[in-house]
C-alpha cells in the first residue's frame, strides 16, 4: 500500500459526531422525509440588534484591516472588564488573546503545549472535539467515565488514580456538554487539593456555557476556588453561546503570560487575528446591555422544564436535570435489549439513535459520542413546538418497541 498523504495525527481523528448526525437528518429531509432536528449545538436565536449594529458601525469606520494578533485593545479592554466584573478574575491586557472561536483556543492550547504522548484528563462525557484536538497534537486523551450518580462530575479519587509523570492538563467544562453538569466552589476545592500535590498539572476550562443556567446562580470558577492555581490555569470562553453568535467566530483566553505569549506566535503564524468585524461585535457583546441573556435563559429553562417532563414520562428514558447549556443527556439504558417492530435488537445507544432516526425521523447524537454511554444528547436550542414535536415521536417509537 502507499504511503498516505495524509500525516497519521490527523488520520487518528475523525470529523465531529454532532457534524455527521447533522448531515445524516439533513440528507433524509432532502429525500422528503419529515424530521424533527434535535442535535443543533447553537442557540436558534439572532445575534442581538445592538451587537449587529456595532459591527455594521466597524465597517463604516473602517475597521476592516488586521488587528494586533491578541485582538483589538478595545476587545481585550472588554474580556479584561468581563473577567472581573463576572468572575472576580483580573488579568493584564497581555494575559490576554482573542482567537477564532473557543475551539480554536483550545486547540491551539493543545499545540503550544503537548508533546507526543502527554497525557490530558478529559472527564466523560465530554464535548466530542476534545480528544480529537489532543490527538492532532500528538497526545493521549485519558477520559475518565463520570457517571450520572456523580452528577456527571470528576471526583478527587478519580483525578488523583489517573495523574501520571506524563499527565499535562486536566479540562474542565461547566456547565458541560453533553450534560449540562455544573461543579460547585467546594468540589473545585476538592480537585483544586489533588491538585495541589500534582504542580506539573495545568488546568484548561471551558466556560463557554458559563451563562446558561437554570437555577439563577452565578457559574462558580475553579480560580474562586483555588486563586493558587491561576499561574497554570488557561481560562477559554468566547461569545458564541452566550450571546448567539456562534458564526462571528470570537473566543478568548486568559491565562499566564508565558502561555499566551506561545499561543500569539502559533497563531501569528497561522490563522492571523481573528475577524476585526466580529472582534467590534464581540466588545460590544461584551460592555452593552445584557437583557438578552437573561431572556434567552429564562426561553432555554421553559424549553428545558416542558422537554424533562415529556422525556421522564416515557418508560425506558431518564433524564437528570442539568444545570445549565443547552442539552438534555438521556438515559436510554430502559431501552437496551428491546427489538424494534421490524425485529432488529437494540444493543447500544447508536442503535436507539438510528431507530429513532429511521422510525420517527426524530434526530439526536448517541452517547457514544460523548464516551459514556448508554445515553443520546437532545439539543433544546430550538422551538418548544419542534420539542414537542420531537418528545411525542420519541414516546411513539418506544412505545413500538417490543
Ligand atoms: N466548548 C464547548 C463545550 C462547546 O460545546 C463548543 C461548541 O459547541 C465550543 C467550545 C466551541 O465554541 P466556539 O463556537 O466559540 O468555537
């Protein structure tokens, strides 16, 4: 056989699951089948009026050149005032970087900083792009299962039996997708003591959902918890989520001095500065008014409440009551060993997901996914009509089942 052309760390990875699932419902749409979309990972809201306005605005102005690397002074003034007005965290404009989108972030984190074989503690079940992204850069992603007696979340136990020598950073993401699980300032304290004996250990959060919750609480940050870990603690968030502009592509990172100066020159040489449009939108994001997040929250709650009832309601699902993001992560462990009408046994969360798909065109995104299964994750970023749409062909499929 030739040799490929393709270099073996980006064969290691495979294009992301959610993209695919996407694709698979878009496709049988095309060939006239009704179906009801439950796996979107972005708010179905515009990005509001003002922000648009502000972009509009940078255009006019002529802010449609290259930026510094890091990204506007205007922009970093802005993550610089988010960070402490929201989080209690203070950093320099130069513990600052503005990157295309959090996922870019984190990738590049994983670029600057992973030799081959370093290790990354990933807590199942995890956003499907994170041992991807530690892969192409030549690492190993240990995924620890978190399972849903513990919330969905990493314990002390758990972290302290997977840290070895070659252990370069644990990730955390909270609220999470898939499941919406949000840690609390005593269990940061608890990982931040594991922490404490592993020195070696730099700490990445993905705070990227950090707004969506349900319960009116503030999301609580690791550094509150542990203010000594800020030194190897690279903070990521970006507007995407929070303020429905996943296409503008503008996400961020706090973070040591020595970090983020690594990340400016991988990014210097790569991508550039990210959109100088998108960078005046997100700083308008960033300093205007924030009526719409709590509008968005309070529709994405109402939209969470209606969808838990119907899903609980359905024998053989179960749902834990996230805490926040947009996702509900369903328990189909009920449904295993159950045989569809035409005779097929369903025997993992992949084949619930296609007979739910081909059955009642309802689609959602296995757990296998997220590594930790048997689960689907049931996106709640669209209409209450479509949720109930999609919950009444759910309980009509299981009810089918035999
Ligand atoms: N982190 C998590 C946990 C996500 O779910 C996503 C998007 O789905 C991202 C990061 C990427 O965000 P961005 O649009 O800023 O790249």
């Amino acid at each position: 056989m030739s040799p490929s052309r393709i270099a073996a760390r980006v064969r290691r990875i495979k294009p992301s699951p959610s993209t695919s699932a996407a694709d698979r419902a878009n496709e049988l749409r095309r060939q006239g089948k009704s179906i009801v979309n439950l796996v979107v990972g972005e708010p179905d809201f515009d990005t509001p009026v003002h922000i648009r306005q502000a972009a509009a605005a940078a255009m006019d102005k002529g802010q449609t050149r290259y930026t510094l690397m890091a990204g506007t002074v205007e922009l970093r003034e802005a993550i610089v005032a988010k960070l402490e007005r929201e989080n209690g965290l203070r950093y320099a404009m130069n513990e600052i970087i503005a990157t295309s989108g959090a996922k870019s972030a984190i990738y590049s984190a994983f670029a600057i900083t992973l030799e081959p074989g370093d290790e990354v503690i990933i807590p199942a079940p995890y956003w499907v792009s994170y041992p991807d992204m530690v892969l192409a850069s030549d690492g190993t992603p240990v995924t620890l299962p978190c399972p849903e007696e513990n919330g969905f979340k990493l314990t002390p136990a758990q972290l302290d039996a997977a840290i070895t020598p070659k252990t370069r950073w644990l990730l955390i993401n909270s609220p999470s997708n898939p499941t919406g699980a949000s840690y609390t300032i005593d269990e940061y304290r608890a990982l931040a003591k594991v922490l404490a004996r592993h020195p070696q250990v730099l700490v990445m959060t993905d705070d990227i959902y950090e707004h969506i919750r349900f319960d009116g609480q503030r999301t609580p940050h690791l550094l509150q918890a542990a203010p000594e870990l800020r030194e190897r603690t690279l903070v990521v968030n970006g507007v995407s989520k929070t303020y429905a502009m996943t296409g503008w592509r503008i996400g961020y990172v706090a973070g040591p001095r020595d970090l983020v100066q690594a990340l400016d020159t991988l990014l210097s040489q790569s991508t550039g500065n990210c959109c100088s449009i998108s960078q005046a939108a997100a700083a308008a994001a960033l300093n205007g008014e924030q009526g719409f997040v709590q509008q968005s929250v309070a529709i994405y709650k109402q939209r969470r409440d209606a969808t838990l009832e119907r899903i609980n309601a359905i024998p053989g699902l179960s749902c834990r009551t996230p805490d926040g993001a947009f996702y509900l992560y369903i328990n189909c462990a009920g449904l295993i060993g159950k045989t569809t009408p035409e005779g097929k046994p369903l025997t993992e969360d992949g084949d619930v997901v296609m007979y739910l798909l081909e059955s009642v065109g309802v689609a959602v995104v296995a757990g296998t996914a997220y590594g930790l299964s048997p689960y689907f994750r049931l996106s709640i970023a669209t209409s209450i009509e479509i949720l109930e749409e999609g919950c009444t062909r759910i309980a009509r499929a299981v009810a089918a089942l035999r």
